[in-house]
C-alpha cells in the first residue's frame, strides 16, 4: 500500500503526453505548466499517506 | 572598474554577504562538539533535526546555478526545460524509499559517505574507490557552476575589471571567506547560512511572480509572449536545418528525452555527495522521511523561478548568454527599487555559498574516507582524518575557483553535464545494496566501468556535450538512463557467473533501525572489517 502511494504522483508527472497540451488554461498558463506545478503539492500530499500508513 | 556600480544594490549585497560571514565562523559552537572529528567537522555530529536538515537540504540541492540555469533553459529551449519539474516530483518517493535505510545503517556502522557504505556491505575497496571517484569528479564542476552563478549576479552589480585577476576579484575574496569558515566550522557553517539563504530565496521569488506579471500584464501575456519568441526562434531554426526545437509545448519526439532525463536525474540526485551528506546529518530516519514530505515546498520554488525564463521574452530581455536573463529580468523589471535587486542577487549569491560549502566537504569525506584511509594509509586516527578532510576541502575549493580563473566556462557546464551521467552509475551498487546483497561487488565494479564509458561516448558528440542520444534511432533518451541499464544488465549477468564470496558487514537490522536510541555509532566498525 506504502509503495502504491508512492507509485501514483510519479506516473502523473511523467505522464507527459496527458499534459502536453495548452487547454485548459488556469489564470493565463497553458495546462502543461499549471498542472506540473499543482503536482508538486499532490506527490507531498502522497509522500505523506505513505508515511501516515507506515507508521504504526 | 567600479565607474557603473549599482551603489544601493551594492550596499545591500554587500550587508546580507557579511552578515552570512558571522554566521559562517559563529556556526562551529552550534551544538558544539569536537570539531577534530570527522563526524562532527563532515556531518554536524549527526545532530540535525527534522527542521534544520530541511533547511540544509533545500539550501544543498536547488543551488544558485539551478536559479540561474533552469530559468535559462526555459528561456533558451521553453517546455523542454521544464522537466526540472517533473525530475524533482519523482526524486521525493524515491527517497523516501531508499534514504532512511542506507541512514540506518550508516548510523549503526558509522560511515560517513557512499563510498563507506559500498565497503561495508560488499566487502570490496575497489568498487568503494570507484564510488568514490565518481562522487568526486561529478562534484568538482558542479562547485564551479556555483561560482559561475556568483559571478552572474556580481557582473550585474556592474563591477567590470580588467584582466583575469581584475574581473575575478569579487569572487575570489568571496571564495576565501567561504574557504576559511567550512575549514573551521565544517557542515554546521552552511547548515546555519542555509536559514538565511533559504528565506531570502523564498522571499525573493514570491515577491518575484506577484509584482512582475503585474508590471508586464499577467500571465497570460507572458506566456504568449514566450510564444511568439518560441515561434521565432522554430522557423530562424527550420530555415538553418539546424533541427533544434522550441516551444510552450512538447513535440511528441522529445517525449522519451523529456522523460528519460526526468528519471535519471532523479536517480542521480542523491547519489551526489553533497546530498548524501545532508541526508546522512539527519538526526534520524524519520527526520529524512518528513523532510521528503516537505521538501518539496522547494520544488515548487524551483518551479516558480522557472517561470522566469518566460518573463525575460515577455519583458523584451534580449542576452547571447540565456544565463544572464534572471539577472538582466531584475535589473529591468526592478529599476526604480534597486535595494531589491541587491536583495536578490545577495539571496543568490549565498545560495551559492551554501551548496558550494556542502560539496566540499562531502567531496573532503569521500576523499578521505574511500581514497586515502584504504589505499595510502589504512591506520588514520579519528583527529588526523579530520584534518586531512579539511585540507581537502580547501584543495577542492581552489581546484574550483581555477576552474573558473582559466578555463572556459562552457568547460564546467559540459563538465557538470557529465557529470549527471557519470553520478547515476553508482546506483545500482548503492541503492539496490540497500535491499540486497545479491550483486557481487566486482559484477557491480564492472557494470560501473561499462556505464562510465557509455555515458560518456552517447554524450561526446560533434559540437560538444549533449546528454540525450538517439536509441536505436527509435527514440531519444536520456545517456545516464541508457548507460545505468547497460549497467545493471552487465552487473547482474556477471553476477550469476562470479562467485560471490566476499564478507559483507552489515546486518539485516541495520537497516531497518529508525530511532537514534540504539547504541552510539559504532566507529571504527568499517575500519576492522577493512582488515
């Protein structure tokens, strides 16, 4: 379980033809840029689940 | 010389470098210990906590050349120069996975780098040699490039000399400052800069993205002016043949490259050591596994500076060099608040010190540690290993700074791309070491042969160094990527082949030991088995 949530934010960030596009676009930047930046909070919000769940 | 000086800028860039100064000499009584050994000068007793390392970390790894580079890049190339992004999201799994055992087991053993690390688990000087001497040749432009940064924002300042010595002077005297305090104080003195240079950074670029799409009419605009340079910059290219690509977006055939050079630079990241040594200063496992939660806060940084490369075509900055657009960007887009700008370049130029600092000493310990104490003289006491690591601390930094005097700069650039490529072959005998003591140490040395000399023929092309080459021309990838799977391929068929005999010193329990309650670290542990 540890390592499916650790597997998840690295398969979104290299999922790069999925966010090679311009639309949508968030208060002016193209979907490749805000997403890759909205994915930095995401994987330490995964990176945390797998802490939570391997702590006893 | 100083005839164009930016005096208020200067004023302030001076204040906040010497203030850092103190610091730096102030740092050898915090959590004071006896600075005549190794683990204290190399590793702050491995004392540092769960804030402080995040502070040290973040302050090791996004280093004035990434603030000065990555925005360069973006600037140069566009979407491609991004994958910073991507690569720092999927180097935090990473270590959270790996980081906590190998200092687990280093704690319980008392090795102070990688190189220790190898030795003990596999039993083999050579292949700890190897480690080793790649941890270092991959450190030594690195350092450089921290200086070059430096001197970026120096040369903005507009301080213009005459001669080699003459334009050099600024970061010279800078250097020796930073040479002296590392001398005396080792890791606590970057540990303790790393607070102020931290906050600086983040200061800066917050303030950055707020107040300069307000002055060039929001993001939206940017990016469109960015696109529009991009465009330009596609057609001047396709009408040469030159096929170099530029855009906002990706092309489909610069996926894998994109990806490749992701992945692989994550692999790389840790295995530096300067990241192993602000790992290995943690005050225990948990400390590494919260800071991999929370270090990311510095991505997003990393993220947000490189953005930057965008304003610098939407506020019309035209440079030959991409790395002088964030310097030149604050220059104009901060004109009228020039204390600003010495702000920033000051917050820059200490972001250099602190890596500089850490690299060096993580390069005086693998010295020490893996090269002399195994094969000149195996008998070091704990205050003449000290001592020797602080002599090497200060040979790397000169070798550094000469670097910089003579030899080109494109040199060091080339230099520090190798570098990735060369930095990645370690992994395998490190990061799978951690898990399992299948591999034979020698099936690993050679696998690490094999990767060097792959590396560095995918990446020597025609007009210099390029890391990405065309795989079976069915795509482009990544020359550490390709090159550490040429090397486990080699290192597990030999494996099967060579007998596998020698000792191994660590236990299974080493590495799962989290809390810093077990007994003392047990110095001299790897020097016995060393035999």
């Amino acid at each position: 379980m540890k390592y499916a949530y650790l597997i998840i934010p690295c398969v979104l960030a290299l999922a790069t033809p999925f966010y090679n596009t311009v639309e949508p676009t968030l208060f002016g930047f193209p979907f490749f840029y805000w997403f890759l930046l909205a994915m930095i909070p995401v994987s330490s919000a995964f990176i945390y689940l797998a802490y939570r769940n391997e702590a006893p | 010389m100083i005839d164009q000086l930016n005096w208020s800028a200067t004023i302030v860039f001076v204040v906040f470098f010497a203030v850092v100064t103190i610091l730096g000499f102030v740092a050898s009584r915090w959590k004071a210990g006896d600075l005549a050994q190794l683990q204290e000068w190399g590793l702050g007793g491995r004392r540092v906590g769960t804030g402080s390392t995040w502070f040290l970390l973040g302050g090791d790894l996004y280093t004035a050349y990434t603030v000065i580079a990555v925005p360069a890049l973006v600037y140069a190339v566009g979407a491609y120069g991004f994958f910073a992004v991507p690569y720092t999201i999927i180097a935090y799994p990473l270590v959270f996975v790996t980081m906590p055992r190998l200092w687990s087991v280093a704690h319980r053993r008392g090795f102070l780098t990688a190189g220790d690390f190898v030795s003990g688990r596999y039993g083999n000087k050579w292949l700890e040699l190897a480690v080793a001497f790649t941890g270092i040749l991959a450190t030594m432009p690195y350092i450089a490039l921290q200086l070059i940064g430096m001197e970026k924002v120096i040369q903005a300042l507009g301080f213009q000399g005459g001669g080699t010595l003459g334009s050099h002077l600024p970061l010279t005297i800078a250097f020796i400052i930073l040479a002296l305090y590392t001398y005396r104080s080792g890791l606590r003195a970057p540990a303790m800069i790393a607070f102020v240079k931290d906050f600086m950074i983040y200061a800066f670029v917050i303030a950055a993205i707020i107040i300069i799409p307000v002055k060039l009419g929001g993001y939206g605009a940017i990016f469109e002016a960015a696109q529009q340079a991009y465009d330009a910059a596609q057609k001047a290219s396709d009408a040469k043949g030159s096929g170099a690509t530029f855009g906002l977006l990706l092309k489909p055939a610069q996926f894998a490259a994109f990806i490749t050079v992701a992945i692989g630079s994550a692999m790389a990241l840790f295995m530096y050591p300067h990241s192993m040594t602000g790992v290995l200063s943690a005050s225990s496992s948990n400390a590494i596994k919260r800071n991999s939660i929370l270090l990311p806060a510095y991505s997003l940084v990393l993220g947000l500076i490189a953005l930057m490369g965008f304003m610098g075509h939407a506020a019309g900055i035209k440079v030959s060099n991409p790395q002088d657009v964030v310097p030149q960007l604050f220059l104009k887009m901060f004109s009228d608040a020039n204390w600003f700008v010495g702000f920033v370049f000051a917050a820059i130029a200490i972001g250099a010190l602190v890596p500089a600092a850490v690299m060096s000493i993580g390069a005086a310990n693998t010295f020490t540690r893996n090269i002399w104490r195994p094969f000149v003289q195996p008998n070091l006491t704990g205050a003449a290993e000290a001592f020797l690591a602080k002599l090497a601390s200060l040979v790397v930094k000169v070798g550094a700074l000469l670097v910089i005097l003579f030899i080109p700069a494109k040199f060091a650039i080339d230099f520090q791309l190798l570098g990735g490529v060369w930095m990645i072959q370690v992994f395998p005998a490190v990061v799978f070491g951690l898990y399992t003591r299948w591999f034979n140490g020698w099936a690993l040395l050679a696998g690490w042969a094999v990767g060097m000399a792959l590396g560095t023929w995918l990446s020597l092309g025609a007009q210099g160094v390029t890391v990405t080459h065309s795989v079976f021309d069915l795509f482009i990838a990544y020359n550490g990527f390709v090159s550490v799977l040429a090397n486990l391929a080699v290192s597990a068929v030999l494996t099967l082949l060579v007998p596998n005999t020698s000792p191994d010193t660590t236990g299974r329990e080493d590495y799962e030991s989290g809390a810093s309650v077990h007994a003392a670290p047990v110095r001299g542990v790897a020097v016995a088995a060393r035999g």
